[in-house]
C-alpha cells in the first residue's frame, strides 16, 4: 500500500531484534534464557522492568508464537485516575505488557523499593516495534488520530522503515455505533502490530474489548504518537528527553496540556503518601 523497499545499510548495521534482513518469525529472538521478566507493582499496577530491547523481545516471542500481546503504556495520569477506576484498574492488570511510560512512574517504582531499569516511552517503543516489523516483514495496523493523520503517520514511517507494510489505517473519529464495522476492518487486516491513537484509557479499553478477536498481534496504545509520527506536532528535543524533562517540552510545544499536568503533583503526593508514610489505599485497591 505505502510501497515496500530494501531495509537501508545503516539500519541492518544497527543489529537490532530479529537480525539483519529477517522475515516472519524465522530466527526468533532469544527467549527467557536470555533474561527474566520481572514484573514490579506500584499503586497496585504491574509494571514490567525490562529494557526496551527486551520489551521489543518479549512482544516477538508473542507474535511469532501466534498468542495475543496487549500492551499499556503506563504514565502517572493513567495511573492516578486507576486509583479510583477499579475496572481501568483491573483492565490494566490483564495487560500482557506494562511499561513505565515516563520518569514519574519511573520515579514511583523506585520510591516503593522496586526500581526499574528506566523509562519506555510510547513512542521510543513504536519506533522500535516499526523498526523490527520492517525487517521481518510483520503487517501493520494504525488506528486513531484525526482524519488523515493515520496516513500520514503511515507514509512517513514507510520512509523510516524501507520494507514496512501497512495493512491498514483509520481514523479515530469513529461513534459507538461504529466500533462494530472499524473493529471488523481491522480483524480482516489481520496485523501482527495494532497502534492505537484514541487517547487514554479509550485506547486501552477498544484494544481490551476487540483483542480476542485476533490471533499472533500486539496492540497497544499510542496516544499522540501518531500526530508526533506524522510531523504534525513536534517531539520535545532530545536534550529535554535526556534529563527526563520530556513533559516539560512537550508543554512547551502544547501549552493546551497544562490541565493535564497538574495530576503530577497529586501523583507525587500520592506515592510519597503510601510508600514513606505508610498511608491512604486506593479505592481501587492496592497488592
């Protein structure tokens, strides 16, 4: 659909998961004897503390294998409205995958005394995740955003990733009534990676309610990143994303989310609250 070319020299150099020109799922990654999953709890959600090579890894393992792979991106907001969410809370529980999405949850980790080895970002994992299936020849799905911007999020990766085949792609401005027939376009698609861009928890909740339906995919929840994939909005500089000030730019560049950045004080608060003090369940509960 959006063109399918050779994997480029400078990538194959770059000995990423699957090797130089993989196809399919032949010479699959290294699996537990490589490392062991180690999944933390914080606030009562599971956090997976992997790297995101072995993130990369672990999805592979699913997709080759044929089994279903949802995976959350868990950032300090999601996290926070869990609290009082016990199905989101429960739905989050049932992922296959957790990454710490960001420093605060990161942070959060560590103050509960079960550090991670760093943050995984959405984004920084769909990059990679596009990466791997352009060698491997995996089918792709994207889904969400604004009318046009999952097309443009598809052409522009296909450029990235010489080799890459999109299967699909539709926006996100879809009612109710039609998840039935958007659901079905995707099932007959038949991806081994689903993106999904409906904001959080939409995102999370739709990949929840369809993955059944799929056999040998691995969806998660995009939220921006396919208008950050596009080049309709920009991603915060790499200096910021250095010194884990990712947030700070991208406030910079949206000055419209500062009504979502103010869950973070209330998040730090809350951490702060159970892990040193001792004190305050969620209503949702906590392990």
């Amino acid at each position: 659909m959006f063109g399918e070319l050779q994997t480029s020299r400078r990538d194959r150099a770059k000995g990423r998961p699957g090797g130089p020109g993989a196809r399919g799922c032949a010479g699959r990654p290294a699996g537990p004897e490589r490392f062991e999953k180690v999944r933390l709890s914080v606030l009562g959600a599971p956090v997976d503390g992997l790297t995101l090579e072995q993130f990369v890894d672990q999805i592979a393992l699913r997709v080759c294998g044929g089994k279903r792979c949802f995976v959350v991106t868990l950032n300090p907001e999601l996290l926070y409205r869990a609290q009082r969410d016990r199905d989101l809370l429960d739905m989050i529980n049932r992922a296959d995958l957790v990454t710490a999405d960001g420093v605060g949850v990161v942070w959060a980790c560590r103050v509960s005394g079960r550090p991670v080895p760093g943050r995984v970002t959405g984004i920084d994992l769909m990059t990679a995740l596009l990466d791997h299936a352009a060698r491997r020849g995996w089918r792709v799905f994207f889904l969400g955003s604004a009318p046009g911007v999952a097309e443009a999020a598809a052409e522009k990766a296909s450029r990235m990733f010489p080799g890459l085949r999109v299967v699909g792609v539709h926006h996100g401005y879809f009612s109710d009534r039609d998840d039935h027939e958007v659901a079905g376009r995707v099932v007959n698609a038949s991806p081994q990676l689903l993106f999904v861009a409906l904001g959080s928890p939409r995102q999370e909740r739709w990949i929840d309610r369809h993955l059944h339906l799929l056999d040998g995919v691995a969806a998660m929840g995009v939220g921006g990143s396919l208008d950050v994939l596009s080049g309709n909005v920009r991603r915060a500089p790499e200096w910021f994303c250095r010194r884990n000030l990712e947030w700070l730019g991208r406030l910079l560049y949206q000055p419209g989310r500062w009504r979502r950045m103010l869950v973070l004080p209330r998040f730090a608060l809350l951490v702060l609250t159970r892990y040193r003090l001792g004190l305050g369940k969620s209503r949702a509960g906590d392990f």
